[in-house]
C-alpha cells in the first residue's frame, strides 16, 4: 500500500510553547487512522500543520507524494485534503442546503463569465451541484432539513453538518477532529456508521476522538501522541495493551524514555 | 415571481417621464437612481463580503473624473519633460474609462483587503478617498482643482439610424440612469446567485471554514472589489455627464455615507436592499422640501434612521420577505440511516 499522508519529523511551535514536538507518522490509503492522546498532546495542532493553517518550524508534510510546505489551506483542500473542526463549524444564518452547496466548492469551476452569462455549461453545472448537495443531505440523514437555516439544527444535526461540509467535495483523504465531542451514545454510533459509510467510498480517513470505545472500534491504525511525540502506533490490539499508552492516560509519567515505534 | 415584479418596477419607473412629464421630478429620480447605482455597487462589498468601504465615493470620483477627463481631452506635463496629451474622446469612451479606471483602483483595493481586514479595512479606505480629493484639489493642471471640470459634454447614445443622440433633456438622462441601474442590478444578481455569489458568503459568514473546502480567499475578494469599484464608476461617469460640472467634493466624506446608509437600511445583502434604501433616502430629502424648514428636514431624517436601524437592523426588504407568508415548512427530522455496530 502506499502511503497518502506522509508526516516526517514535524515540530510547531506556538509562540514559545512547543505544542508538537517531532512527529513522523504515515496514513495509508483506504484506512482509518486515529491521532489519539491527553488533552494538550498537539492533536489539533497537528491537524491544523497538515492542512495549512499553522506552519511548521521544522519537518516535512507529504500528500500523494507532494511536499505541503508553504500551501495555503484552499490549495491543500484542492489538492484533496479536507478537514473539519473541533468546535462546531457551519455557515451559521444560511440553509443546510445553501451550506452543503457552498461546500461543493470544488465539484464546480464555473467562473464569472459563466454566472454573467449563464451559459449552458454553468446552468448544468448548478444543475449538478444542486443534485450533489441533496445527495449529500441524504447521506448524513440532513434531507429532511434542508430547508431550515443550520444555526436551528440541533446539536448533533450541526455535528453531522460540520462532517457533511468537509466530506462534501469527496476529498481523498478527510481529516476529522473529535467528531463524537459531546454527542450521546446513539449519536455517536450514528457518527461512526457515517465515518464507516465515508471509508467505504473510498475516503481515507485521519480522525483525532477522545471517544476511546469508538477508536478502538472503527481504527485500522491508533497513532497515539503525548506532549508533542509519538508514543505508540499499531493496530487497536496493540495499543489497548502498550503500557506507554496506559501510564500516559492514567497520568502517572511525566518522562517518555522512548520515542516512536 | 420575484423577477416578474422587478421587470413590472422597471416598466413602471420608466413610464414616469411620460406620465409625470415635471423636470423637478424627473431631475431628483435621475440624481437618486445615480445614488442607488453607487448603493448597488456598495452592498457587492458590504452585503456579500461583509468588508465595509468607507471609501466608496473614492471609486466614484474617479469614474467622474476619469470619464469627465477623457471626454475633455487633457494635455499635462508628467515630469522629465514629458507631457501627456489626449484628444477629447466620445461620451461612451470616457464612460468605460470611468468604469476602467475605477475598476484597476478596486482591484488595488482588493489585494489590499486579502491583508487587512475589518477596521484597518475601514480606515484604509477612508484615507484612499481622502488622499484621491487631495489630489483632485491640489493637481491643477489636470483637474483644474477646487474651480471644477466644466462643459462636461452630455453622455450620448448611438441609435440605430439616427448615429450618435446627445442625451440633452431631462427624460433622456432620467432612462440612460434608468438603464444603467437595470443593467447594474442584473450584473450583481449574475454573480451573487452563481457559484461566486455563494463563495462570498461562505467567505463573509466562515472565512476558515470557506478556506477549508477550498474557496480561495484573494481570488474571490478581488472579484468582488474589481465588479463594486467598477460599478460605482459607471455611476460617477453617469454623475459628470449629467450635472456636467464636477469638483474634489464629489470624493466627499458624506457620498460615501449616503450610499452606506442606503444599503443598510433598504438590507444589506438582499437584491432589492440599495435599491429600497435608495428610493427613501434618494427621494426623502426633495419631498420634505416644499413642506418643511430645513432644520425640521434633517432632524426627521436622522430620526427616521435611527427608527430603522433599531427597529428594523437587518434592514427593511428582509423585514417585509419575513411578514410574507413564510416558505419554510417544518419537517420532523429524520433521524441518519445507522448502520448497527459490530
């Protein structure tokens, strides 16, 4: 198999915090891969250095072979990398429709003389795009509120929504952060069916969750990170039973002896 | 629906020249529609990118002058011993110059805002229309300065069969603005209901979240600045060859504010917001005229703002789409098809 995402030594600092340290992991095509730790670990940070939101000091980002440095994230999101956010992230007083449309983006090229002249190319194109977006509803079970703006959806609705935005464009690879973060059990087990659905389409999937039932579950592979560095990296058996992990979530180690696997 | 009533507006604006054939009425409707060109162009910024120009008027002016100048010919020295000479050129050549000039100064603009954003934006804009009425005051030669730029030639149309019209009376000037508004109108509609349009907003409502699912930044505010300056152009050329004398008061703090307050009234990004907001603020001032004393004239205006910000604070076209019998039927939500767990 070959490596879609390739991180190598990467390091960033926030002002003089060093929130990642060194960080070299591989996602591989067609797998689910989680991006686990303590709170503070550099998760976030390190999904935010991927997708071009904060710059690295040090390392190499790699996507399908191509270095990362430097691109912004609209770029990134082109080339087939998407992520979505932690903290609820939607086009709050539009549609859900208009918000899925607004996230196909990149499934339409028409420029400004296709809208002067609505030409037959771009009135096809919105044709199509306005069929991908209900698909899209469809898919994260939002259909039925296409109509109503995101800011009244229900909690869990936005949840789907955010997931639904990042996933819209059919990225290859889809970066998702804690998408579980306060849902109840039965929104959660819809959360991972929707991540089990996107896989099975053929998105790659990079997930950081602090639901540890649902990562242990759905990861073909945990990379689990700890002040900056990367303790562990194995398929879930493995991790459930590496002493490194245990004392780092129990909290009883401050030292790391060792670096990655 | 929507479009049946605008077309039906149109129509009915333009029989007013024949069913009302009063200079006065036609004079302060021309100079009004002229406002609500320069709203319409404002509200592209402000409505849809949510960046506010307090600048606009400097767009304004130089689609005035640049047309103004280019119908006049000029003859300058530009240093070295240089010297820069143009003929005088037909009406509809300083038309799109106007438009041009202020269109290359909108795309400046915009890769401006792609680096300041909010106040700095704000203020940015301000000293670009103040430094542009500076120059307007201080560049004699070109500008002829606090006298004016006078004998404005008026704008003229090519007719089929007729050749080049000069626009002389009233009616003329009052359905070329008429035309123009149309055209500027159907232009933003164009590109706020397309592909760009929805990019705009992604980037106004969720500039991170728009940049996550690739819309690009620079790109789309240029388009938005380089489409608002442009229009705002075509409404100062409008503006030169219809009073036919211009002065550096036309890059006035207060142009700027009037079209600002047009668009917030009428509802900023809404269609119809400039043009709503034009018609009150355009109108309001020539009708309280004959029946009240000025001072009692600008303390009803300013009230009558105030009432509609605090009342009305998205605007009065959003307010009046709310009371109209509402589209949105509500649906029991259908819970996601789950997949059960293994």
């Amino acid at each position: 198999m070959t490596a879609l995402l390739e991180v190598e030594h990467v390091a960033v600092q926030i002002g003089g915090l060093v929130a990642v340290a060194d960080l070299s992991f591989t996602v591989e095509e067609g797998q689910v891969v989680s991006l686990i730790g303590p709170n503070g670990a550099g998760k976030t940070t390190a999904f935010n250095a991927i997708t071009g939101y904060m710059r690295p000091r040090q390392g190499r980002i790699r996507f399908r072979g191509q270095d990362l440095a430097g691109l912004s994230p609209e770029r990134i999101a082109a080339l087939g990398l998407v992520r979505s956010f932690q903290r609820t992230s939607i086009f709050g007083p539009c549609t859900v429709f208009e918000n899925a449309r607004m996230a196909l983006h990149l499934r339409g090229e028409s420029g400004l003389l296709g809208a002067l002249l609505r030409l037959p190319g771009m009135r096809r194109e919105e044709a199509r795009l306005r069929e991908e977006a209900f698909a899209m509803l469809d898919f994260v079970g939002l259909t039925a509120r296409a109509e109503v703006t995101a800011d009244s959806l229900a909690y869990g609705e936005q949840r789907r929504l955010g997931i639904a935005l990042a996933a819209a464009a059919a990225p290859q690879l889809l970066l998702l952060d804690e998408p579980a973060a306060g849902l109840n059990p039965s929104e959660t087990a819809e959360c991972m069916a929707l991540i089990r659905q996107l896989r099975d389409r053929g998105t790659t999937i990079l997930l950081v969750e602090h639901d540890m039932a649902m990562v242990m579950r759905i990861s073909d592979r945990i990379v689990v990170l700890n002040q900056g560095r990367i303790i562990a990296d194995g398929p879930p058996a493995e991790i459930r039973e590496d002493p490194e992990v245990i004392r780092a979530y129990l909290g009883t180690s401050r030292e790391v002896p060792h670096a990655a696997a | 629906m929507s479009a049946v009533f605008g077309w039906l507006f149109v129509a009915a604006m333009a029989a007013v020249p024949v069913v009302f054939p009063d200079p006065y009425v036609l004079s302060v409707l021309t100079s009004a529609g002229i406002f609500i060109i320069g709203a319409i162009s404002l509200n592209l910024l402000l409505g849809y990118t949510g960046q506010l120009s307090l600048g606009h008027a400097a767009f304004f002016g130089l689609g005035a002058y640049a047309s103004a100048l280019v119908s006049l010919g000029f003859d300058i020295g530009i240093g070295f011993g240089l010297r820069l000479r143009l003929d005088p050129q037909p009406v509809f050549v300083g038309f799109l110059a106007g438009i041009a000039v202020a269109g290359a100064f909108g795309w400046l603009l915009g890769r401006l805002a792609f680096r300041v954003r909010g106040a700095y934006f704000v203020v940015i804009t301000i000293c670009f229309a103040q430094v542009l009425r500076m120059v307007a005051l201080n560049w004699v030669e070109l500008t002829q300065g606090p006298m004016a730029l006078i004998g404005i030639p008026p704008a003229s149309l090519w007719l089929p069969g007729q050749g080049v019209v000069p626009l002389y009376t009233k009616p003329q000037s009052f359905w070329l603005v008429l035309g123009v508004g149309t055209l500027a109108f159907l232009l933003v509609r164009q590109v706020v209901q397309s592909r760009i349009g929805r990019a705009l907003v992604a980037l106004r409502e969720n500039e991170t979240l728009a940049r996550s699912v690739g819309i690009r930044v620079t790109h789309y505010l240029v388009i938005a600045t380089v489409l608002s300056a442009g229009i705002a152009g075509a409404a100062g050329s409008l503006f030169a060859h219809y009073v036919r004398i211009i002065d550096p008061d036309v890059f006035l703090f207060i142009y700027t504010v009037t079209m600002v307050i047009m668009v917030i009234t009428g509802g900023k990004g809404t269609l119809w917001g400039p043009v709503v907001g034009g018609l009150i603020f355009g109108l309001m001032p020539d009708l309280l005229r004959g029946s009240a004393p000025p001072e009692a004239q600008w303390i009803a205006y300013g009230v009558l703002m105030i009432l509609l910000v605090m009342f009305l604070p998205r605007g009065i076209v959003p307010a009046v789409a709310g009371l109209l019998p509402a589209r949105r039927r509500p649906a029991p939500a259908i819970a996601a098809m789950v997949e059960p767990a293994p």
